[in-house]
C-alpha cells in the first residue's frame, strides 16, 4: 500500500477530505522522524513502537575487491510491532492461488 493508496482508503472510509487526510499523515510521520531524530521512542499501544537501536562496529567486506573495511558504529530506525498486531498477521486467512 502506497501513501497515496493510505490516503484514498482513509478518505473514503471516514469522509475527510483527502488534503487534510495527507498533510495529517505528512506530520505524524514528520513527528516519528523527529522524535527518533533526538533519540525518543514513540509507542503506539496496540500497533507498535518506533525504536532508535544501536549497531556495534564490526568488519566487512567489499567482495567485489576481496577487501576488508571497518563499518562504525551508529543508529538506525526500527519498528517493533506489538503482540497483537503479529497475532492478527500470523493468524490471518491465507490467500488461495
């Protein structure tokens, strides 16, 4: 599903008017960048968290030239969905071919 696909669906199913639909989602997702951004979690109880976690340096390698490189360490992004959101994905109706 596409942003734009996003928008349709909850324009349709509430009557709200696609552009305030759109710039509601632009700013929640401005919002979760933002805090991530300064190191806050945002938790969405019932749908999931938005975690910073931090990646150890380790090496790698560049196969390409058979080379070695050191990868720093840093942050990054991450969505850990809660319970019953992977409850409901792992239990749905399979999809017949």
């Amino acid at each position: 599903m596409t942003k734009a696909e996003l928008v349709a669906a909850i324009n349709s199913k509430t009557g709200i008017e696609r552009e305030v639909v759109l710039n509601t989602i632009e700013a929640f997702m401005d919002q979760v960048k933002n805090s991530l951004e300064g190191g806050e979690d945002v938790h969405l109880r019932g749908f999931g968290s938005f975690l910073v976690k931090h990646r150890a340096q380790k090496t790698g390698r560049i196969l390409k030239n058979n080379t070695t490189i050191m990868i720093p360490a840093h942050d990054i992004p991450f969505f850990k969905p809660a319970d019953v959101f992977v409850d409901k994905v792992k239990n749905r109706p399979k999809k017949t071919i």
